[in-house]
C-alpha cells in the first residue's frame, strides 16, 4: 500500500477525509499522470506476480478493491507490455511458450551435479520501480560459487539488457566449452542474437519447464536477496543512482562480502579464492609426486 505525507496510507488518509479511494486516484491521475501510471504498473505487477494464473478480469477487480479505477482494455494493454498475462494450464497437453517463435530448450540444470565453477550459469531479469519509471535488472550467476558473473542495468525490457549481462560474464569469466547456460523461456533468451552469441562460446542452452520458477531457483534467490537488502525501502533519485547503488551492492557486497551457508558462510569470492588455492596445491603436489616418481624409475 502506497504512504504519503507523515506516512499514513492511501487508504488510511481517505478513511479520516471520507473520500473515497476511488475519488483520490482520478483526482490523482489528472495532476501527476506520470507518478499515477508508474503506481498502477507496479499495483497490477504485485497481484499479478502472487498468482501467474490470475487473469485480467480477477487482477481488475482485486484492483477495483484497492480503490484504483482502470478499464478493461487499459489493464489488457499494461499487463501484456510487461508480460503478465497468465498462464493457461491444458490438460494432457505438454505444451511450450508460444509468446514467441524462437525455440525452447529442454532443462539441463535439473540433475547436474556440480564440482566446479563455470559449469552451471543461471540468468534471470527483474524489474525496479522509480518514481515515474521502471528499470529492469538482468543478471547471471555461477550457480557453483554463487557469484554474480555478469549484470546489465536498462530502461528497457528488451534482449539488449540480457546480452549485454552475457558479454560482461563472457569476458569476465572466459569459460571453457561445455558450460550450461541455464534460463526461463523468456524471448530476451530464446532470441536468436542471444541464442548464437551462446552458441559461439561453446555454451549449451538449458531453460526451464513452462510455469515453474523452482527450474532457476537458485536466480530467484539472488533477485529476492537483491529486493530485500537492497531495493526495498530505496529512494532512488534516477537511473543513474539506482544503477549506481545496484552495482555495488552485486560487485561490492554481495560479491565480496555475503555469507552463503552453502559455501560454508564464505562470500563468493572468497569461496572461489578458496578454490584457486587448493587447485593450485594440488596441482603443485602432483607435479612433485610425477618427478619423485621418475626419479625412482631411473628415469
């Protein structure tokens, strides 16, 4: 529920004038049209995400009961623009995501048993609302040490903001041929750009199954760490700043300094710093147990 003022809520601030929220809303719309919209997005955006099977019609009347006013045809358009439009379940029927025409891949992450980094990357994208706008963060993550490996800030919800958090992991990390990029069936990923880009590194393409967030669990729990310590109760001036704090909470905080319990309370970095290490010594014992070796044959 939105605050004003001393903090009182919409609906608390209706109840003491007896206005109706109704009346607030229009009243509202005509003197900050660009604060209204951004307000109703992220109203419909959090029904529509307790519940991908919600229709339209149920988010209208869910919103109706909030005190907003928005038509049939209006609430259609927004939800499409930010692909909200629920998931429609069919009996017997396997089906894939025919919002688009690029081809989905099967789930390769589901039975992995990882050993290493730059084996199983996972990426996701999310949305931030500022005051007369929403910003969309794009991420990618070594599932192995939990790094973020690659991350792209945009106005736009397009591909360009998932390439470009590709190219930042790709160069970042240079990883060997065989690594699994794993992603919802989104077009951002299934899109034929950033399909051959993978393609070109020697990465094979892993998405998840249709309406099942558990598939990239391990992305969603960064998106939800993200949310909670970073952008929830922010007031980001612009893009600028909230690109800004976005970035170094990932490269700075949760990079360097987040305790993972599955990394045995180490931050990502330092796990794979860890890592390093005990590569290295391994591969140092064994090049002096090869030379004791030959040095016993005569060799």
């Amino acid at each position: 529920m939105q605050t004003q003022g001393d903090g009182l809520t919409i609906g608390e601030m209706c109840e003491s004038t007896r206005v109706s929220r109704a009346s607030y809303y229009r009243s509202w719309r005509k003197q900050e049209p660009k604060q209204e919209a951004v307000a109703l997005r992220d109203a419909i955006q959090r029904l529509a995400l307790k519940d991908r099977h919600c229709g339209y019609r149920r988010i209208g009347r869910l919103l109706n009961r909030e005190g907003w006013v928005v038509n049939d045809k209006r609430l259609l358009r927004l939800m499409r623009e930010d692909n909200l439009l629920s998931i429609r379940r069919r009996r017997f029927v396997v089906t894939t995501d025919s919002a688009h025409p690029w081809r989905v891949y099967p789930n390769l992450a589901r039975r992995m048993v990882l050993s290493a980094i730059n084996q199983l990357w996972v990426a996701d994208i999310t949305y931030v609302r500022l005051q007369q706008e929403f910003i969309y963060v794009a991420v990618i993550l070594d599932v192995y040490s939990r790094r973020v490996v690659g991350w792209s800030i945009s106005r736009q919800l397009d591909s360009s903001v998932a390439q470009q958090a590709l190219e930042f992991a790709l160069k970042e990390r240079q990883p060997a041929p065989g690594l699994i990029h794993h992603s919802d069936r989104g077009v951002q990923y299934a899109c034929g750009d950033y399909v051959q880009r993978l393609e070109a590194a020697g990465v094979t393409i892993s998405m998840s199954r249709p309406g099942n967030p558990w598939d990239n669990a391990w992305a969603e729990s960064f998106i939800k760490t993200l949310k909670v310590e970073e952008v929830d109760g922010r007031h980001y001036r612009n893009f600028d700043h909230a690109a800004s704090m976005i970035g170094s909470f990932i490269e700075e905080l949760y990079n360097e300094k987040r305790l993972h319990s599955a990394l045995d309370y180490r931050s990502p970095m330092e796990f794979e710093a860890d890592l390093k290490g005990l590569v290295e010594f391994t591969k140092k014992n064994s090049a002096t147990v090869s030379v004791v070796a030959a040095g016993d044959r005569g060799l």
